[in-house]
C-alpha cells in the first residue's frame, strides 16, 4: 500500500526558457573546448543529491556530546565538518550559529537560494521563494509564529542573510530531559527546520524513522 | 557595527563580472544591524537583530 497519487509527470513543453538555453549552451561549450567533461557534471549533480539534513544533525549531535568538537565547530565549521567526512565540495566558509537560551538563529538568503548543501541537501521550496526571503530579514517573528514557532520577546533573534561567501548553519539547543541519549538517539530528534532556525527541537516530536 | 571579517579576501564580483580588475581580491565582513534601525516600526524586540555579509567597497571607514 502506498499513499502517492498517480498524477502524470508532466514535463514543461514549448519553447526552452532563457535560462535554459544559456545554461545548456555554456555546458555544451566547456564540454566542448575540453574544460569539464560530461561525466563530472553528472557526477556533481550525483553528490549534490546524495546530501541530506542526516549529515547536519550528526554533526549537531555531536556537538551536544563532545564540548571540544562544539568549540571547534563555532570556530570553524568547515573544518569540524571534514573531520566527520562530510566534503565541501565549493569555495564556501560554514559559520555555525548557536542558539542558546539568549539568542535564536534564523538563516535566509535574501538573493536567492544560498543554503549550507554540503550538510544539509537542497533547500525546501519555501526557502527559496520570495515570502520567507523578503519576510525573515522584516518580520522573523511573524514568519517564525506561522511556523509554529514562539521566541519569548526577551530571546534575541539574530537573523543571518546567507547572500554571499559564507553559509550558516543553526545549532539548536539541546532539549532538556536528553541528558542519557545516546549520540544516535540526539541525532534523531535534529530536523532541518530546527537547522535553519525556524523551529525548535521538542522531543516530544520525534523523528518518524 | 562590524562583528567580523571574513577570510580569505573574495574577489570583487562586480568588478570581475565586467572582466575588469582580474584578480583583485578584498574581504566581505559580517555586519550587524539592529533591526529597530533597518525597519521603522519594527514589532520586535529591540534586541532583534540582522547579519549579512558586505563587501569591503560598499563599506567606509567612520
């Protein structure tokens, strides 16, 4: 039993968009001088897909469990994440914002799309549309509300607009009553939306595994 | 206020986008902006604040 539609696939018929054309015709252009061969474009794509929010709240639960991996993390988040195995595979620097009882963390890109990939996949749809984009920078407290998500007045939201080298990542707070979870267990309650910082963690909202 | 500079120096896109200044690079620094300052009647608190990073020749010195 599975609870899908059977909707057809409809693919876009008509004219290529412009973007479309461009895009094909520079790839046919450095495929053609010898610059990047087809395969390492399919092969990027192919590790672009593979990223999911699993490998971001690995390194959040770890975070939770070792002190020193924290400290280096906040430091640099590039790096604590090589240490994982997790690859950057661009030129972009990962800034881990931590939340603390103080201060919650939200990340948008204003511009386009800009999204810490490398650990944590594509972004959702929302992120990308222009709503959340022009409203998180305006009215993160709103936006956060429809989320589901109250910040008492008295918490700082910093809001971090990812527009050009840099990716951010939220750290969110670790729920009280976990102080026993294993490493494994913590990573399960870790979801994307608490990763860019428009939800917080409640155990009581387990992952469906 | 300037909460950071980022490393390393980037290159200046706008420049190099024209094929001008090839090369050249200087730093995007990470500045905040209370976001009572950003948005006349803000509805948050005044703490509320925004980080984005600017590159160094749309920043003067003050």
């Amino acid at each position: 039993m599975h609870s899908h539609d059977h909707a057809p696939i409809t693919v876009p018929d008509g004219t290529p968009g412009y973007y479309e054309v461009m895009e094909t015709a520079i790839r046919e252009l450095l495929a053609e001088k010898g610059l990047i061969h087809p395969s390492e474009i399919r092969r990027q794509l192919e590790v672009l897909d593979s990223r999911t929010p699993q490998l971001g709240a690995k390194v959040v639960a770890r975070a939770w469990v070792d002190p020193e991996f924290r400290a280096r993390l906040l430091l640099n988040g590039r790096s604590a994440c090589e240490e994982l195995g997790i690859t950057f595979y661009d030129d972009t620097q990962l800034i881990v914002l931590e939340n603390t009882r103080d201060v919650h963390n939200l990340i948008v890109c204003t511009l386009c799309s800009c999204y810490p990939r490398p650990v944590l996949g594509l972004p959702p749809d929302w992120y990308k549309q222009k709503p959340y984009r022009a409203r998180a920078v305006k009215e993160p407290r709103n936006v956060l509300a429809e989320f589901g998500t109250a910040i008492p007045e008295d918490v700082e939201i910093r809001v971090s607009d990812s527009t050009a080298m840099v990716r951010y990542l939220v750290l969110p707070q670790r729920p009280s009553g976990t102080e026993t979870w294993s490493e494994e267990e913590l990573a399960s309650l870790v979801t994307r939306d608490a990763m860019i910082g428009v939800a917080i963690i409640d155990p009581q909202e387990r992952k469906v595994q | 206020m300037i909460e950071a500079v980022m490393e390393p120096p980037a290159v200046n896109n706008e420049e190099e986008g024209f094929g001008r200044n090839v090369g050249q690079k200087r730093h995007y620094y990470r500045v905040a902006i209370p976001l009572t300052d950003l948005w006349p009647g803000y509805g948050g608190s005044a703490a509320d604040g925004l980080r984005i990073e600017v590159y160094e020749s749309w920043l003067e010195r003050i």
